[in-house]
C-alpha cells in the first residue's frame, strides 16, 4: 500500500473511534473532561490525514485511480461519521444531516456509472470546499462541547455559540447542494450521447 493510502486507510479506522470515545464517557459515567484531550488531537490528526495523503500522493507520483476513490470515500465515511456525531448530541438537526448525507450517495452513484465508462471523476474544487465547511462545523461543535466538558466559559453565551454552529451547517449543506450540481453537470458533459 502507498503512503498515500495508507494516511487515507488511517482516516478510516479513526473515525468510528471518534464515534465510540465521544459517547463513552456518557455511557461509563466518568473520564468526561479526560475525553476533550483525547477527541480534540483525534479530529484534527483525522483531518490532517485529508491533507497527507494528497501531500504524498503528489510528491511521490501515487496519484492513481485507485486513490482518486479511495480518498473521496474515506472523506465520506470519516465526515458522515463526525458528523452523525453531531446529529446525536444535539448541535446539527438531524434534516440538514440527511441532505448531506443523500448529496454523498448521489455523488457516490455518479461516480460508479462513471467508472462503468472507464472515467474516474477525482474530487473537483466544489466538492472540496464542502469538505473544508463540513470541518470548520464540526470543528466548532468539538469547540463548543469541550468547552462544556471543561466547564469554561468564553463570555459568550452558548446559545450564540450554538446559533453561529447552525449557521455554519446550512451554509456547508448549501455548498454541499451547490458542488453536487456542479458534479452532475460534469458527468453529464463526459458522458453526452452514453447509453446506461
């Protein structure tokens, strides 16, 4: 495996341990304010490994078809995952999740009948600034719950806190929406005339 693909087989695995340690203090009753040293470092290692694999990718020539799938999908999975988080406690309603969620099946299926054509469509500069939003949101949701988790206070009031984080998930649900038009038109332009 390249080590392109291998900071992109990290993401994978990192993010259902995301999922479990978020929740584990609720379930075993301690190690609450433990678990901000621990989630904190876990999500941005994560999202470094986003930038990682494209590094080494470009400066060892790995770029491959393989990877331009691979790296879209571990995308996928590790923001779904954080994400689903998010739904779970409380920060992004569970409908905005959904449209995001059904925009990264649509795009998955887009590419599948792209592939039956012999075209591989990497990730196209919409769908990486999505990415980024998807980040940033989660990020200042991990900002705000640590924050609770530590008992501190910014002299904001976490309503505001709250308000802001909801703003920055409809306007990454919008880009998400926006990205995925401009991924369908692409595949429509490559496969003109195509019989499915």
């Amino acid at each position: 495996m390249s080590s392109a693909n291998a900071f992109t087989a990290v993401r994978i695995i990192l993010a259902p341990l995301f999922f479990i340690l978020f929740f584990l203090p609720e379930q075993t009753g301690f190690g609450l304010q433990a678990s901000v040293f621990i989630l904190v470092p876990l999500f941005l290692f994560m999202e470094y490994t986003d930038y990682l694999d494209g590094f080494f990718a470009r400066k060892y020539d790995e770029v491959s078809d393989f990877g331009k799938l691979f790296d879209p999908f571990a995308d996928v999975l590790a923001n779904m995952t954080v994400l689903l988080v998010f739904v779970l406690a409380g920060y992004l309603p569970a409908i905005l999740f959904l449209i995001i969620l059904y925009r990264e099946m649509g795009i998955m299926f887009i590419r599948m009948l792209s592939i039956r054509k012999g075209v591989v469509i990497a990730a196209r500069k919409g769908g990486k600034t999505k990415t980024v939003l998807y980040i940033v949101s989660a990020g200042f949701s991990l900002a705000i719950e640590s924050l609770a988790r530590l008992d501190l206070s910014t002299g904001i009031s976490e309503q505001l806190l709250v308000r802001i984080n909801l703003s920055l998930y409809i306007l990454a649900v919008i880009v998400s929406v926006l990205s995925f038009v401009e991924y369908f038109r692409y595949f429509v332009s490559i496969n003109k005339g195509s019989q499915y």
